[in-house]
C-alpha cells in the first residue's frame, strides 16, 4: 500500500509520539509511507521568542489563520523544515527506518498561487481586504522526488511549505498539503492523526461517512476537525480510496486507523 500520514501540530508540541515512531516502523516494512506534518504552536512559541509576535486573523467563516508576512514565512519555513521535519528524521532513523525531510519547496513537491488579497473581520466586526502575504493554496504538486524516495526504500518527510510562481515560500495548510500529496501520488490512503478520535456528530464519533454527506455536514463541525474534512473529502474524491481522522496518541495509531478501529473513515461514496 502507498500510505501518507499526516501528524498534526498538536501531537509535536511536547516531543515525538513514541508509539506512532514505532508503528510507522512496522508499517514500513510491507508500505510505501510518507509523512507530512504540521506544527503552528511551536512555530508562534519561536517566533515570540526570536521576538516576532505573531498575529492570526479571522475570515468571515470565523476560520483563524496566520498572517504570514516575508519575516513569518521564514521563520514558519525554519522551524517546519529545519527543526520539525529534522526531529522526525532522527525518530525514524533512531529505529532503523531510512528517512529524509523534504519541504514542499525542494523540486518543488507543491507549488502553489500566492494569495493576492485576504477577506478578513476587523476587531469592530467589519470584513476587509487586507494584503495576502506570503499564504497559498497548493495548485500543483510535483511527484517525483517523493516517488523517487519511497520507491527506494525512504519515507520522506514533507513540510508544508509550497513554492510560489515567484519561487517564494508559502505557509499553506498541511491537511491540504497531505490531502495533495496523496491525490498525486495515488495513494491508497491518507491518514490525518490529530489529537481526539475522530470525528464527532452530536457528541457520538461518526465511524463511516461518504465524502458528499461529509462536505455536507462542514456547517455543524468545529474550526480545527472542519480543515481535516475539507482535506479527506477533497482527497476521496480525487481517488484516494479512503481518508481516515484518527486520534495519534498511544500505540498502533495508524495501523488502528487503517484496521477502522476508533476513528473515522472517509470514503468516496
């Protein structure tokens, strides 16, 4: 199976998951993995302490995101590429499992459009357009350095940084980045590890749902699950056979998510 797994920022915060470091290395053994991840806190607890305060915005859907000026992007591109995706490396490598860190800059594994303009709320609750910095969505994604890689052997390890046409970096969404990532490569799966189970309709954790009733359902569901629907069902319905939200904490946390044990399955249909 050609398998990618997204880590969430949440699971990194305080260290390396031991459990899910040695389940990837099971799972290496008979799939080809890659791993994408995030990491947006500890990129803020940096910044702060380089002296950048960081500022978030929100849209008019009451999403919040980063605004990612020049010094943001890279000091964002440090910590995901330099420190984050290293840290993962050594994990990996500390049990035997072959791996690089890549960011989607290099060959230019995502290239994506720069946002010219942002539709934010302003403190008094009005909506205005603001400069779009150096935040993109990713519009093509480049397959042969991760191909190359997993095809001998090596799980890389992707940073959610995209290239511009300007060839400037861009902070993009690392669910969406996986979610590309996946769509591109043909994966049979994408695996988003988060910090709770799954996702969760009126209280109960929803174990199946088609990619239409779930993209219908994005009114009723949070900021943060919101990001990691929006991903599966945009990953299922360019052919990923499933996409699975699962918690990444514990032992086996992919291997349960792929055997469709206390999470949630995404499927195209």
């Amino acid at each position: 199976m050609k398998i990618v797994v997204k880590v969430g920022g949440s699971l990194l915060k305080t260290g390396i998951p031991e459990g899910l470091m040695d389940d990837i290395r099971t799972l290496s053994a008979s799939n080809q993995i890659a791993l994408v991840h995030g990491g947006g806190d500890v990129v803020t607890e940096l910044a702060t302490k380089l002296g950048k305060e960081q500022r978030f915005v929100i849209s008019p859907d009451g999403i919040r995101s980063r605004y990612t000026d020049r010094e943001t992007a890279e000091i964002y591109t440090m910590v995901m590429s330099g420190l984050l995706a290293k840290r993962l490396v050594l994990a990996l490598q500390s049990r035997g499992v072959p791996a690089v860190s890549v960011s989607g800059l290099d060959g230019r594994i995502f290239l994506g459009k720069r946002k010219k303009k942002l539709l934010v709320v302003d403190e008094r609750g009005r909506k205005v357009l603001i400069d779009g910095g150096f935040t993109g969505r990713v519009d093509s994604v480049n397959t042969g350095l991760t191909s190359l890689l997993m095809s001998n052997g090596y799980i890389p390890v992707v940073s959610p940084v995209a290239s511009s046409e300007e060839n400037e970096p861009l902070n993009i969404d690392g669910d969406r980045a996986a979610s590309s990532l996946a769509s591109a490569i043909a994966a049979d799966a994408v695996v988003f590890l988060t910090n709770v189970g799954g996702l969760l309709l009126r209280g109960a954790l929803v174990p199946t749902i088609g990619a239409d009733e779930a993209a219908a359902k994005l009114p009723e569901i949070g900021f943060g699950m919101q990001r990691k629907v929006m991903a599966a069902v945009d990953a299922t319905r360019a052919g990923v056979k499933e996409a699975i939200i699962c918690a990444g904490s514990g032992s086996s946390p992919v291997s349960n998510g792929l055997s469709h044990v206390g999470c949630t399955v995404i499927c195209g249909t």
